[in-house]
C-alpha cells in the first residue's frame, strides 16, 4: 500500500497525475462530490432550520462502496492530499472528504489550476489546510439553493404545473419572459435611407445643415433626392490613426459565448470538451492537461505563462509584435486567486497536437490557444478615414480604414471580422468635386430587440453578476428541460408554462426572484469567502424574509384549474383533464396521485424517455428493422443520437454525459463510470 494518498475529483485527471508522482503516492478519485443535503427534516430541506441551519449531509447514493474503499485507502496512509478542483466547490468537496473520511492532522490541501507535471509537483510545496471561508461560502449557496429549490419548486408543481423554481433558473427565465414582451410590445416603424453611389465607394445621407435627420416616408425621401444633383463637394476628409486592441484571454462565460458563435458547441458541449482538455491528453511521450482550469472569471496570466509567451512572439513574429498583458476594472465578483483559461504551454501549439485530438478538441483547443497568445501581442494599427460630402447642404457620410499594422490579427484574424471598407485618396478629385453614379432610397422597418440565445444569455448573465461560471451552463440547460422554454432557430422562446410560472414568481417572491437581489447574493457570498460576513447572519436574515413569502404564496396563490375533456376516467370516475408535461399535452385523471390513469392515444404513442442529449429532440423508444428494441431521437434523421442501453434521464457525475441501465447495471454512454 502506497503511504501517501492523492484524491482528485476525476479518474481521468487521477492517471494523468499518478504518472507525475513517484510509486509513494497513489491517486484515486472521488467521482465528484461524496456527499450532499439529505431530503429529511422540515420541508425535506436536509437543514435544521430551528438548530442555526445545521445541515445533515449523507453520502450520495449509489457511492457507498466507493466511500468504504477511500476510508480503506486513507487509513493505512501516512499522508492525504486533497486535490480537488481549485474553486469554492472543489474546496467544499475537499472538506467532504476530509469530514467523511475522518482525516485529523495527517491531510494538506493542494491546488493547482493546470495539470502538468512541474505545475503538479510545485503544488505540494504550497500545501496548505483547508480554507472554512471558501468552504461556508459554497456550503451557504447550496443551501441557499436548496431551500429556494424546494419550497418554491413545491409551490409552483402545487399551484401551476410547473416543474421547478430556483434563485438563478427563475431569474434567468425571468429575463426571457421580459424579453418576449418586450418583442409583443413593439411597434414597427418604416424609415428610409438615401445612399449615394460613386465609382470607387458609397456615401449615406447623414445630416441636414449638420444636424441629424430621420426620414419616416417614402414622399420625404422622394423630396429629398429631388433637391440634390450628381455633384458633392468634399467637405472634409478626416484621418486618424487608431489602435485596435486585442480581447483578454478567456473566461468562462466568454469561453461559452465564442465557441457558441464561431463553433456551433452548446455551452454543455464546450465544458464538456474544455474539461477533456484540462484533464490530460495522452500525446507522444506524455499525458498531460492541454488548458489551465475552465471554470474561472477572472483575465490574470502567470507570470510564467506571460515570459514564456513574450518569448515565443520574439522568435516567431518579431520584437515589434510584443504587446502588454490586458487588465480589468472589473473587481466585483473575481475569484482572482484563479487565472484565465490559457494554453499549459504556449510551445504546444495546435498544429502540434492535432493528431491527438478529436476535431472538435482540436477546434476548442486553437481557438483557447491563439486568444491567449493574440491577448499578449501588440495592437493593430489602422488608418480611420471619415469623409463627408456636402450637397446642397445635405451631408453624406462615407467611412473606411486601412490597416496599418497588423499587430495581434497576425495570429488571430480568422476570429475576428476585419473587412474594413477601404476609400479612395480624395485628393484625386480636382476641385474637392466627385460626381454620383446614382442616387437611391431604401426602406427599412425598426426590429424588436433580439430574442436570447444561449450565448447571448450567458453574456447577459455575467453581465448582470447572477450566477457563477460553473453554473450557467447547467442553468441555461435547465430552462429546457423543464418545459420553461423552447428552442426555435436557436433562440430561446418561453412556453406557456414558463411564462405563467414567471408571472406567478413575480406576484409573490418579486422582491427576491429579480436581478438586484440575486447579484446582491453573490456578493454577499463574496463576503463569506473572504472572511468579511458570517454565513448565519445571510441565512438567517434571507430565510426571516423569504419563509413568510412562501406561507403567503401557498395560501393565497391562485390554483390553476386544469381544463377537463368531459370523459371520466374508466379507473376511479374521476373526470379526465388536460395535463402538461415538457414533452407536451396528455390526458390523465383529475384524481392524481391517488389514481395514476393515463390515456393512451388511439395508435399509442412511442414511449419518451428523456430530452436529447444533442438537439432539442426527445429520445423515444424505438425498434430496428429486425425488431430490436433500442432508443434514438425522435427528430432522426437530423439526429442520429441512438443506444441499445436505455437512458434513465441522469447525467454521468465524470464526464457529463447521458447514464444508461443494462440489466442491473447503471453506466456512463461514453466514459467508465458505473453508478
């Protein structure tokens, strides 16, 4: 038996680093968290809320054999670390361990935020304990969470049909909601634009006698060109020469919102692959962690990272192509003991690594790699050119630029829009005169604001500080799967149901379930993890306010009456009402849940299992040609998802992926894990 031990979350990441490690160590995995909230108690809370909110925690089912095995290796160890993810939650999951698997004096904790090997090593010479603030900040959320969860889940299911509540997820569909009425509400209104048309550029009407002008009918514009004649005069012709700076390094939310726009990857996707990334690669002579880790907000690069990438700019690009390391004001709500989501290496370069790596690792993996590298390279220079063209004391307007110097676009111009429009030298035309080929209108009509996508959700979430990185994806995932939303051309649409349970939110918990409060939580959470608020006095000062709410809501919130068929039900001659679930409308017993009847469709429909894991689709049971029964989607042949094993609608702890049953046994589709 090795007498050290090393604990990580993950057995991918447990092989990379036992390769680092001498035969003294031995690294296992917990599989993620060990332990959570029990569903006993008041309101099935798993917290004594009369005992100073004492939380009773029990090991997660399905990992008691896992626990006896950690407790057997502990015990016959000399030494534990505990190298869980290096966030609040890999410390909370950390202090789990060291909880459950009774480790006293004999335990460090070691963190490190990419895994190769001199990262690896170097982290046992800053061992340290465990830090209580990180772990009563996380600890506080997930009971913050669990009692907003709970009692306002068992509200919405009692009075809406809605499937679940949450401080992030309702405010979240709240902003979807606000947004589809925001669209319901908008008036459309014509306008028109007059362009000029040159040999060599166009021109748009801007101003009248200098000040701006709006054109609102089709006669205005009429009028307008009928004033002018093919001759503008060259009023001025302003250049300026301007930087064009590169963007910092990612984050996660950013991470998201790009691959989302330039790769087509869901954010479950994208997390899913980054993790991949930040585990290990085997590549020719190593296995090591290709990315720094990916759940962070903050922009910071080691000083390491920065020396050796300055380095690598001289040699390939040229002195002049060094830049400067890119910083924010941005304070609020950044974990800044964590850095961006950078390249382990900056001489590991995508090209270098393609062959071991699937194409949308590869795809992931270069574009993390040429943003941090771009984010430490030189701006971009460009030549800003305005011109403006006077006739008869209506101005024109033509802009363009040239490109200087290339600066930081030498390595990262393929993932940015650069097609600057490009003007002639004015000083060609004698006379400061240019004659006009034509001159033309268009109408135009005013567009409502744009509904969400899940990038554009994201970004908006970051930006109003709700939610952490870890969670958006899930969040975002969540509104879907509980019916709340659908999917249209990718942009979120709110159902029937999410707008009803937003609504009925509003009227009871309005004071708690918007932005301001949810962001205010955030930073109350800050102020846990830095030592500066004590995690009882948030408890008990949100559930004072929040408690009282709920016993309102459940007594005076109004009960939707669900509509009824006019048929009893042939099992108890209860009447037959119109139910809905996130798969859509059946038909059950208005008597549920002493009486479970539901009614089947004349051709009885396939049986659903769970959403897709790939689209939007649902995954149905199905038979091959030879009558073997398997599960796909149903949106087949635009998805080819398919398994033999059936789905049981949980997601793998590891890897994130769907779980699966065969016989008696529940595993992961893609990676190891058997639950």
């Amino acid at each position: 038996m090795s007498k050290k031990i090393v604990i990580v979350e993950s057995p991918s990441k447990s092989k990379t680093i036992e390769k680092y490690l001498g035969s003294d160590y031995k690294v296992v995995s917990s599989l993620g968290h060990i332990r959570d909230l029990s569903t006993t108690g008041k309101y099935g809370l798993g917290i004594d809320i009369d005992n100073n909110f004492k939380p009773n925690y029990e090991i997660i089912k399905g990992k008691n054999k896992l626990v006896a095995d950690l407790k057997k290796y502990v015990k016959d160890a000399d030494y534990v670390y505990l190298a869980t993810d290096p966030d609040r939650e890999g410390e909370a999951i950390s202090w789990h361990l060291y909880d459950t698997l009774g480790l006293k004096n004999h335990y460090k904790r070691i963190v490190f935020n990419e895994i190769t090997k001199d990262v690896v090593l170097n982290s046992f010479s800053k061992a340290r304990d465990i830090d209580d603030d990180l772990v009563k900040s996380q600890e506080t959320r997930r009971m913050l969470d669990r009692i907003i969860g709970f009692r306002l889940s068992k509200l919405m299911q009692s009075k809406t049909g809605g499937k679940s509540a949450g401080r992030v997820q309702s405010v979240a569909l709240k902003l979807i909601v606000d947004r589809e009425r925001e669209i319901e509400a908008f008036v459309p209104e014509d306008y028109y634009e007059i362009d000029a048309i040159f040999d060599e550029f166009e021109a748009k009407l801007d101003t009248y006698d200098n000040k701006k002008i709006e054109i609102k009918t089709e006669q205005e514009a009429k009028n307008i060109i009928a004033q002018l004649s093919k001759t503008f005069n060259i009023a001025s012709v302003d250049k300026q020469a301007k930087n064009k700076k590169a963007k910092p390094p990612y984050i996660t939310s950013t991470l998201q919102q790009e691959a989302s726009t330039k790769l087509n990857f869901a954010s479950k996707k994208t997390m899913q692959i980054a993790q991949k990334l930040y585990e290990g690669i085997s590549l020719k002579d190593e296995t090591v962690g290709l990315i720094t880790y990916m759940r962070t907000d903050s922009i910071r690069l080691s000083d390491e990272f920065i020396k050796a990438t300055y380095g690598y700019i001289k040699n390939n690009y040229g002195e002049n192509y060094i830049g400067y390391v890119k910083t924010t004001k941005k304070t609020d709500n950044v974990q800044d003991a964590h850095e961006a989501i950078r390249p382990t290496s900056i001489n590991r370069t995508p090209e270098s690594v393609k062959e071991y790596l699937t194409n949308d690792e590869y795809k992931l993996y270069r574009m993390i790699y040429y943003r941090a590298l771009a984010s430490l390279m030189k701006d971009a220079k460009v030549e800003a050119t305005t011109v403006i063209l006077d006739n008869n004391n209506y101005q024109f307007k033509a802009t363009g630029s040239i490109l200087i110097f290339d600066g930081y676009l030498k390595v990262y111009h393929e993932y940015e829009d650069t097609n600057d429009v490009i003007l002639p030298d004015f000083n060609k035309y004698k006379d400061n005169i240019v004659e006009s080929n034509e001159i033309n209108y268009t109408m135009h009509t005013t567009k409502p604001p744009a509904r969400y996508t899940e990038s554009k959700l994201i970004k908006e979430m970051e930006t109003l500080g709700i939610g952490r990185p870890s969670t958006y994806a899930t969040t975002v995932g969540i509104l879907s799967e509980r019916g709340y939303v659908k999917i249209i051309d990718k942009k979120f649409h709110p159902t029937e149901i999410g707008i009803e349970t937003t609504d009925k939110l509003q009227e009871f918990f309005k004071d708690i379930i918007n932005v301001d409060y949810t962001r205010d939580m955030e930073e109350d959470l800050d102020k846990i993890a830095d030592g500066n608020l004590d995690y009882l006095t948030l408890l008990k000062r949100f559930y004072a306010d929040f408690e009282p709410k709920v016993k309102d809501a459940f007594g005076h919130m109004e009960k939707k009456a669900a509509e009824q068929t006019g048929e009893l039900c042939p099992k108890c001659g209860n009447p037959l009402v119109i139910k809905k679930s996130k798969y859509g409308e059946f038909v059950a017993c208005s008597n549920y849940p002493e009486c479970k009847y539901i009614k089947q469709d004349e051709k009885e429909k396939p049986r659903e299992i769970m959403p897709c894991p790939k689209c939007d689709g649902t995954i149905i049971e199905k038979k091959s040609r030879k009558g073997k029964k398997f599960y796909g989607c149903n949106n087949y042949p635009k998805c080819d998802f398919a398994t033999w094993d059936e789905p049981i609608n949980e997601y793998c702890p590891e890897c994130n992926s769907i779980l699966t049953k065969k016989g008696n046994t529940i595993k992961c589709s893609k990676c190891d894990y058997e639950k």
